[in-house]
C-alpha cells in the first residue's frame, strides 16, 4: 500500500498560530474565510477581528459595511427567485441558492458583533420612508444576549422598536446611545426606566422636538443632546441649580424651537449682551455657556 500523507490544513494547526496567520489577513479575507467552511467560521468567529465599526441599512436590500481603521468592506444582500440570495461586493454578484436574504444577511452580522465598537442601524430606505425589518433584528440580538457594543446608533426605527432592542445590549458596557429620525414624546418615561438608559455616559437625539418631557431624567448623563420643542428660563435654572452640581458632568447642548435666548444666558450672566459667550462658575468647575437664537450649550472647562 502506498503512503499518502495529508498535508495539514490551517484548522489542523495549534489555535495559536492560527491566530498569527489570521493577524496577517486583510479584513476582507477574514471575512470571506467565514464562508469557505463551518469550522473556519468558527475560528474567525473566535479570533478577534479589529473592527471599529458596523454600519446596517436595511431596506428592500440589506446592506452592511464593515469598518477598521484601514478598509472598509460593503456587501449587499438582494432577494433572488425561489428564496435565494444575490450577494454582491465590489460590483461583483454571486448567486446563493436556497439562502434567504435577511437570514443570510443576519447570519453574516452574527460572526462579527463580538467585535464591534460601533454599531450604526438605518431602517428606513433611500426615500427616508421607515423598513419593516425590526422583528428579524430583535430575533437576532435574541440569539446574541447580551451584545457587547460601546456605541449604539439606531436610525428611522419605532419607539416601541428602540425599547425592544436596546435590552439586548450590555448595560455596562454601553457608552454611548444615538437615535436619529424618530418621535418619542408619548413613550419617553419608559426609556428611561432601561440600565441602558441608567448606565450609560452619553445620549444624543436627532428626531422630532421633544415636549414637556423632565429634564432631570438627562442629568445622570456625561453628555447629553437633545432637540426640544420649548426650552424656558425656568429650565436654565434648572440645568445650573441641579446639573451643573453633579460631578460627573461634562456638557450639554440643547436644539429649541421656542425661546428667549436673552432670559435663558441671563440665567448663567445677569449683565449678558447678546452674542456673548461667558462663564458660569460654581463649588464644582467652571463651565462655557453658549446660548443662541435656537440653541443653548454648556460644557465644563477643563
């Protein structure tokens, strides 16, 4: 009988030097590994990829670009006829059979969020019309609990969605939360009963102003941005009576529809002429006031 030697395969090598040929690959081709076998899936799955950021639009189409400090690598996932998938990179289309796109997709974005700093989700399309993709995302970060991410962007999403999702992410991990392009007037107070919401350091809202809602529930935060509908002298006072004494603020910066900017900075400075910047000190630092015609800012001066 002749004796045929097999040659070793990469899965056959000590974990460790894996590892070492796994450091030398290109983000793109340790993304593909993922999908030669499912043994090599769950190495790449293990090591470490240095991603700093994932961002996910999920529209007709689901999209996700993978960032580190040197690529970026977008793949497209499209429906196809009979429940398969057309995958698409660099222009280039290959065909899935029998593979649902959402579920490919999802399956694909499993294999990295260990990895991820920055997770950025759009659930709405080119249009700016709102996706309806929120329950396949929930199923996924069900299987993924917790899901360790230092900085969570949600874009277009319900509400009800937001408070859905974010208990899925680890509280003590999560810096920092961003929701763009929705409304949250009615459904405020149950956010804020979250430990995301409790524990996290910074918090910016880009959707439509907020009314009547209690500023104090933005206190326990480093740096907080938000767009509100009426912003008062009364809330001035409150942000340098209350805010401005805790110690683990750094800044804040208001949006406002409806204003006087000349009562609001008089608060910080009773001589304040318009277009004045001026300084608020107290026990704790001493702090920048920037207030204009829409908008009032604070930050500590280091």
């Amino acid at each position: 009988m002749s004796d045929k030697r097999v040659s070793p395969t990469l899965l056959d090598l000590p974990l460790e030097i894996a590892n070492k040929v796994f450091e030398e690959l290109t983000l793109k081709e340790l993304l593909n590994c993922r999908k030669v076998c499912r043994s090599l899936r769950a190495a790449v799955i293990e090591f470490k990829i240095n991603l700093e950021w994932i961002t996910i639009h999920l529209e007709s189409f689901i999209e996700i670009n993978f960032h580190n400090r040197e690529e970026k690598y977008c793949t497209k996932y499209a429906e196809a006829s009979n429940d398969s998938t057309i995958l698409t990179h660099n222009k280039l289309e290959k065909n899935f059979d029998g593979e649902n796109y959402l579920k490919f997709a999802l399956k694909d974005l499993e294999t990295v969020l260990k990895h991820v700093s920055i997770l950025y989700i759009t659930n709405k399309n080119e249009s700016g019309y709102q996706q309806n993709y929120s329950e396949p995302l929930i199923d996924l970060l069900k299987v993924k609990k917790p899901v360790y991410v230092e900085e969570l962007r949600l874009n277009g999403f319900e509400f009800n969605d937001v408070l859905k999702i974010l208990p899925y992410f680890n509280s003590k991990f999560l810096n920092d939360i961003r929701l763009y392009d929705m409304k949250i007037n009615e459904e405020f107070e149950k956010i804020t009963y979250l430990e995301q919401w409790k524990l996290t350091k910074s918090f910016k809202y880009f959707g439509e102003p907020l009314e009547n809602i209690p500023l104090e529930k933005l206190f326990h935060f480093e740096f907080f941005r938000i767009i509100l509908k009426t912003f008062s002298e009364n809330d001035a006072i409150q942000i340098r009576d209350d805010l401005l004494k805790k110690s683990t603020f750094r800044g804040c910066s208001i949006s406002y529809q409806d204003g006087k900017f000349g009562e609001i900075a008089r608060v910080f400075k009773p001589e304040y002429a318009d277009g004045q910047e001026c300084e608020y000190k107290n026990n704790n630092a001493t702090f920048r006031i920037v207030v204009e015609c829409y908008s009032f800012s604070c930050y500590i001066c280091e």
